[in-house]
C-alpha cells in the first residue's frame, strides 16, 4: 500500500474517532511503546514550516483539519510540545536564535546582533533557505506586504543576516521552493512560512489544512525525501488563547510511524534537534540545555 493511500485511510480512521466535534482532543493513534536508545538518524534535509495560533485540541483530533491529522496517523506527532513566549515574534526568534532575547510584542525594528541557525549553517557549510509566503522580494526589509508579515519572518531580525545582502538572499518568496524542488536543489535547510491566511492566523483551521493539503505532497513527494532521508517538522508558534501546549507533527523516512510522543518539549528542542542531526554548535543557554526529539525517529 502506497503511504498517501495509508495517509488517506487515517484520516478517515481520525476523522471516526473524533466524530464528537472539532474541539475532541483525543489523538489519532494509540501511542506505540517507547523505544529505548534512540538516536538521531542523519538527515539530508529537515524543513520546519511554521503554523499561527493554534493549540493542541484545535488541530489533533479536529474534524476541520484532516489533512494534518492523516500527517499525524502515518507518521508521528508529539502531545506534551509547547511554545515559549507569547505573542508571535519571540516564539520564532527562540525557534532559530535560542531565545526570545527579551522581546514580549510583534515589534518589527527590534533587530538582534547574536547569531541564529543561519550562522551555525554557513560556518558548516550547509546549504539554507526560508520560503517566505507573499514574501514580494528575496530580503524583503518591510513590516507587510499583502499577506507577508515580518513578524513571522525570524531571520530579518539578525543584524549578521538582514545587513549582509549575500546572505539575506537566502530568504526568498515561497514561489522559488517550487522551483528548488523540480530543479532537485532543495537546501539541506529549509524553512516554510504560509501567509496570513493560510497559517491559520487569520482564517480558519480548515483553509489552512486545505492549502497544506495543496502544498505539501510536492515537497513530500518530491527527490529529496522519496530518495534520501528528510525531516519535514510542522508546529504552531503558539496557542494564543490557552496554555500554549501546541502540536508537533515530524513527517519524513526517518520518523516512527503512528508513533506518539509524551515526552515534554518546546522550541528549544526543535532547534536541538537541527543542532544535533548536523553537530552544530548550541547557539544559547536554552537549546544548550534542551534534549532533541530523539524519540520521534526511528534508526534503520
């Protein structure tokens, strides 16, 4: 059986399941037993592409979002992930820079001189970009354009990428991952975030599932993951109106299928994560101290 057609019988699997409604929170599989001693595989690619807003029980196990939930069932997904911060802005500053380096609003002048993952990436010699959704120009320094807000684009903010214009031409108009992938060039690095609408942050769960549904399959279809082993890693920034325990779902060769994991994480971890599958230096304190999601991955 074809994984998308396993993929498409989850969701119906999940969509029976949580039939009560869409705020259910019960998961889309039973957990598998934990496997002890495992490590990290080596990744050619890990893409992280950022959703808005959402918490837990508003995506996993939500009729609206069966797309993501048939994500969940054929591959992995975490129940005990949280954010860092509120609001946006420090969450995806922690996601790449190790910390929310003091910034408690969506401020767009608030510029950061400590290095993100970008500098650990070029000192190693692995390749990088950040699709940028109505993104109008690569390294684009406005606060918005149409529905691209530079709130949701971390990498501006790093005074050693947003001064640098060789560099700062790694973050691109989403329309060039296309283009990467049939070209076969997607960076080893790579970094998705949709648009105001399609994130989720102002329209509804379901637009946002039905464009991931749209999108994804030529990433996860495409070269990079069909003939090498790549890590696609969806998570929210934050639950604006809740605890901020937000989901996690890892798709990839390398993941546990059905697998899910209880064991507690935050941003920190996600940028462990990258830091340990390419032994890169911890960028602060707070990644430093945090354990990747070793559990999420299978080692064949």
């Amino acid at each position: 059986m074809g994984r998308w057609t396993a993929a498409a019988l989850a969701a119906g699997l999940c969509l029976a399941i949580v039939g009560a409604g869409a705020g259910a929170q019960s998961p889309a599989v039973l957990p598998s037993p934990p496997a002890p001693g495992v490590s990290l595989p080596t990744f050619d690619h890990i893409v992280v592409l950022l959703m808005e807003n959402k918490g837990f029980g508003g995506v996993i196990g939500n009729a609206a979002s069966p797309y993501l939930n048939s994500l969940a069932a054929t591959y992995a997904y975490s129940d005990a992930y949280s954010a860092v911060s509120h609001p946006s802005l420090p969450n995806y500053l922690a996601l790449v820079g190790g910390s929310t380096f003091g910034v408690t609003s969506d401020c767009t002048s608030c510029y950061q001189a400590g290095p993100n993952i970008t500098d650990r990436l070029d000192a190693a010699g692995i390749s990088w970009k950040a699709y940028m959704e109505d993104l109008p120009s690569p390294c684009f320094a406005g606060a918005a354009s149409a529905e691209y807000a530079k709130k949701h684009d971390p990498f501006v903010y790093f005074d050693g990428l947003r001064q640098n214009p060789a560099r700062c031409a790694g973050v691109v108009p989403y329309g060039q991952l296309a283009i990467d992938l049939t070209a076969n060039q997607l960076p080893a690095f790579g970094w998705i975030t949709p648009n105001l609408c399609h994130d989720m942050h102002d329209c509804p769960v379901a637009e946002g599932d039905r464009w991931l549904a749209q999108q994804l399959p030529m990433l996860i279809s495409s070269p990079a993951f069909t003939q090498q082993r790549s890590l696609l890693l969806i998570t929210w920034d934050e639950d604006d109106g809740g605890s901020n325990r937000v989901p996690l779902i890892a798709v990839g060769a390398g993941v546990r299928p059905g697998y899910v994991s209880h064991v507690a994480a935050t941003h920190y971890s996600l940028l462990k994560t990258i830091e340990a599958g390419w032994s890169l230096a911890p960028l602060t304190a707070n990644d430093a101290a945090a354990a990747p999601l070793a559990d999420l991955f299978s080692i064949t």
